[in-house]
C-alpha cells in the first residue's frame, strides 16, 4: 500500500507528519536518541518542525525535530524518504543553522553547542550497505580529530552488515518503515516494544489525527493546482508556436479548473496550425 493511500492508523514512523508528531514527545525523542546513538540519554527538550531564519536574506529551514538536552548538545533529526542527492551539503547547512542560532551576541567560539545532525534514510545514501554511516571532521595527513563537537549520522534501512551494529538499531530501522503489530512482535528489546506502544498512543489522538487530513488535503489540494497550473502553461507554450495568444484566451486557459478539459486542450494545442484554428475548435 503506498503512503498516500494509508490512513492515519496504517502510517509507518517513516512518514514525515507521524515521524515529527512522535519525537516531538520528549519521552519518544530521548528513546530514538539513545538507540540510534547507543548511550542513556539526560531529559531533553524538543520543537518539531522548527524553523529557523537567520535574516530575511537567507532561506529558513525547518528540522523535523530539534532536541537539546541538559548538556547542552543540539540534535536535528530528520525523517528522509526520497533521496534527493544532497544531504552531505544539506548536513552541512543544517549545522551551520544549528550554530548560528545557538551562540548568543557577544558569546566566544568556545561557548558554541556540540551538535548531531542525523538522517534516518529508507534508502542507502551512500551505497555501502551500512545501517550507520558517521563522519566527523578530521585530519587527513594524521588521521587527527578536529575537535569541533559535530558529527553527522544517516541512517540507512535498507543496511546489510547486520553483524556490525546493534540488533537494537536494526530493528528500529527496520520499525521505522514496518510500524506494526506484526512486526514488534517479532523484537525482543523493550526500547521498540515501548516506541511501538507510543506509537500506537498517538495513533488514537483524534486531534492529531485531524491535522494529518486537514495537511493531506491540503498537499492534495496544492498537487492538484500545481497540474492545473502545468498543463495551462504546456498548452499555451504550444499554441505561442502558432503566433500571437490573445489575452481573453491566455486567461480563459489559465481560469480553467477542470483537468479533462486541459488535458482535451493540450491535445488539441498540439495539433492545429493556427491560434484561430484552436478557439475554433476548442
């Protein structure tokens, strides 16, 4: 079943809404966190989906969760199902914004933040086989650490070297795209069995139910406007081949609502020899 045709219910954590609506709950940021970095994680404070805008000269980004906890370490964990070909730069963007936003005016160097920055993939970004790919910035004549407390982790739940890390981490990545009963069934770690019952919890929220269609309509809505947009510009491209448009007809394409009526247009467009032969016949 794909993901556009899964209710609210059927969602696996893979997916961005549920993704971001679960580790924005403390408990649930703190749990992810310790199994992807295999260590008991302090309390941590957490904002989904938060943006940040350095100035309004720059474009803003918005971390599908960012957590600090008492030690004053910045996490931005993102939720990456289509692989884009760009997160090495955007692991980089995302880090300078963490900085940025974290040392106040007038602050030293010294006082900026360790930061984390993790995407769980359901691809392999790097085409290795690993289930956890880690980079952090080192010499390359003395193999020495830079020291600047930052490290990027992407995760990947298509790995293969099961041998190699933690069955724990295994199982979460394979829960992050199998979120099911079934599934959890079949783990024996107690971090899972708990995800899976948060999971679940939120699951019955009817008002976060409410804001997954109410966003899902709205992408629709938006898809939907977006090929009406793309056909009107196809078919007006097409008759500009022919000579001059009107403008009464540029706006009639343009108001146009019904995409069989764009779609009978387009092939028209793409048949006659003449402007006036498609008001004709249109």
């Amino acid at each position: 079943m794909s993901i556009q045709n899964k209710t609210f219910q059927e969602l696996d954590l893979c997916n961005s809404f549920l993704f971001a609506a679960a580790l924005e709950q403390p408990e649930i940021c703190r749990l992810v966190l310790e199994i992807i970095l295999g260590c008991k994680m302090p309390e941590v404070k957490v904002h989904a989906e938060h943006s940040v805008l350095v100035s309004s000269d720059f474009r803003s980004v918005r971390f599908d969760v960012y957590a600090s906890d008492k030690l004053q370490v910045a996490y931005d964990v993102e939720a990456q199902n289509e692989n884009e070909g760009n997160l090495p730069k955007r692991s980089r963007y995302y880090q300078a914004e963490m900085d940025v936003s974290s040392l106040k005016p007038g602050e030293g160097f010294n006082e900026l933040k360790p930061g984390y920055v993790i995407f769980i993939c359901t691809f392999d970004p790097f085409g290795k086989g690993q289930y956890r790919y880690t980079f952090e910035e080192r010499c390359l004549e003395c193999d020495l650490a830079l020291g600047d407390e930052t490290r990027k982790i992407f995760l990947n739940t298509k790995g293969r070297n099961d041998a190699e890390v933690p069955a724990e981490l295994v199982h979460f990545l394979k829960y992050m795209e199998e979120s099911t009963d079934t599934y959890v069934s079949q783990v024996t770690e107690h971090s899972i069995i708990q995800l899976h019952e948060w999971v679940t919890e939120l699951k019955r929220w009817r008002e976060l139910e409410g804001r997954f269609m109410t966003g899902e309509e709205l992408m629709r809505q938006r898809e939907r406007k977006g090929r009406l947009a793309g056909r009107a510009e196809s078919i007006l491209e097409l008759l500009e081949d022919c000579g001059a448009v009107p403008e009464s007809l540029k706006e009639q394409i343009g108001e146009q609502k019904d995409i069989g009526v764009l779609t009978r247009w387009h092939k028209l467009s793409a048949k006659v020899d003449s402007v006036e032969q498609f008001m004709e016949q249109m």
